[in-house]
C-alpha cells in the first residue's frame, strides 16, 4: 500500500514539473513572437539593392582593405540575417562559471536591430532563457529560469539602449555590408590598423573602435565604455570583442568564432565564446 502511494505521489509531481516546464517554454515562446513582430514590423518597405565599391571613396585606408577583402562589386545589401550559435557563457560576474548555451538570433539592418534568444543549460532540465535585443531603439535584457522566474527584466534605459546598438554595430562583422556608410556608419581614421566607427539611431548614438589585421579583416572591436550590470547597478566599463577563424558565407567572408569581455582593472574578463553553427542572409 505505501509503496503504491509513494508511486503515485511521485508520478503526480513528476507531471507536475513537466506541465509547469512546458508553460514557461510556452511564454517564453510567446514573449519571442511578440519581440520578432515588433522587429518586423520597424523595417521600411524599400531597401538599397548591392554594393557599390565607390561607396569606399573618402573612407580611411584600413576600412578600404576591409571592405574589399570582405565584399565583391554587386554583392547584394543584406537586409535580414538569421544566426544560429553555440558556446559557453560565464555565469559568474566574479569567478569562472561558464556554462554551455545555444541560441537564434534574428537581425535586420535597417533599422538596426536584433533579438538573441539564448537558451543557457544551468541544471538539468531547468534552463535560463534570455532575450538580449535591441528592437525599435530599445535595448532589452529579460532572463528567466526556465521561462518562469525572472532573473533580469531591464529595458529602455539610456545606457540599455547603448549598450545593444553597441552590440549590433560589433556584430556587424557577421552581416558586412551593415557597415557601409549607405547604411549610416560613419568611419574616421585612427591610424594605419584601426578607425572608428559611429552609427546614429534615433537618439542613441555609438561609437567603437574597429581594429584590423595583416589580411584586413577585424581583429577586435573595442568600447570605451559599455554599460555593465554588478549588483543591479550598471557601471560604464571598457568592453571588447574578439573576432576568429574567417570563411565565406553567400560570398562574404565573415568570422565563425568569438569571444567578448569585459576589461577591468585587474585583467580581461572574458564573459561569452562562441561559434556560429548556421547563418542565412536576405
């Protein structure tokens, strides 16, 4: 008799668990669709058709080297990406806690705009679920543990809206042809290996420093200061992102892998590594 009670209490918590897993799953999904609508529905109508290599006329030496190593005459303006990664991310804003994650990404390039839904594996079978955007001007950090308890819920703000058209403006390497002036970057020389590159967004506007190898490709792209969140607060810290292992992709060449991090007083804190596994361009 006890036995059998203790089964059915065990199966019922069992069911439990797994109805409640699937809600969160299912307003996670719902609260994506809402973000992805707004996306969609910012894009104007009309967009720029190709490249045209007298764009790169004016432009500093290193973004020319760029651009011609990345784009071909005619390439088509990319005005949608969809990116599918796979990494690690460091949980901890002190230690080395990384853990593995997955994600889609979806981009549009006028106007700027993005929505990264992550999916970090925690625990078994208690995912945090995480939409990093930036939709119509606004920056948005929501994290949820298995699409149920909110971990973080920022939104809006000064330096949120910033901090993720920063973002968007460093992940450009993925989508090149984001980075023409046509698609209102605007780039001042620095010296024979760097520019900076300025884009303007309603009222947001950002500025990073892009660094370029021996083959001309970006190395690096730097923030004087990006926002950082420490105990709730958010604290203007100098911020980086890696770029490696080139390859073409629709007839760009793009990097594969990356790593971003913070750089603090005492040394350069990476905070996320990753790979893309799939990409598609409209």
């Amino acid at each position: 008799m006890w036995l059998k009670m203790t089964l059915f209490i065990i199966l019922g918590l069992v069911a439990v668990i797994a109805a409640v897993l699937i809600l969160g799953a299912a307003r996670w999904q719902s609260a994506s669709r809402e973000l992805q609508a707004r996306l969609e529905a910012a894009q104007p109508p009309e967009q720029p058709a190709t490249y045209d290599t007298r764009e790169l006329d004016g432009l500093p030496m290193p973004v020319q080297r760029y651009f011609r190593a990345v784009l071909s005459e005619g390439r088509s303006i990319v005005s949608r990406v969809s990116v599918m990664h796979r990494g690690t991310f460091n949980m901890s804003e002190t230690g080395e806690q990384w853990k593995p994650f997955t994600s889609a990404q979806q981009v549009t390039t006028q106007p700027p705009g993005f929505i990264w839904n992550g999916r970090i594996a925690m625990l078994p079978g208690l995912p945090v679920r995480v939409h990093d955007a930036y939709v119509a001007g606004e920056g948005i950090l929501r994290a949820s543990l298995s699409g149920l308890i909110t971990l973080a819920n920022m939104r809006g703000t000064p330096d949120m809206n910033q901090g993720e058209l920063m973002r968007y403006l460093a992940e450009a390497a993925w989508y090149p042809t984001a980075l023409l002036p046509s698609q209102g970057v605007r780039w001042t020389t620095v010296d024979d290996t760097s520019a900076k590159a300025t884009l303007q967004d309603g009222d947001t506007r950002v500025s990073l420093l892009f660094r370029f190898d021996e083959q001309g490709l970006i190395a690096s792209v730097l923030a004087e200061a990006r926002g950082r969140t420490v105990a709730g607060k958010v604290i203007a810290t100098p911020w980086e992102g890696r770029w490696f292992d080139y390859a073409l992709r629709d007839g760009m060449r793009i990097p594969l892998e990356g790593e971003v991090a913070w750089l603090l007083p005492e040394g350069r804190k990476p905070y996320w590594r990753g790979r893309i596994t799939e990409i598609r361009f409209e």
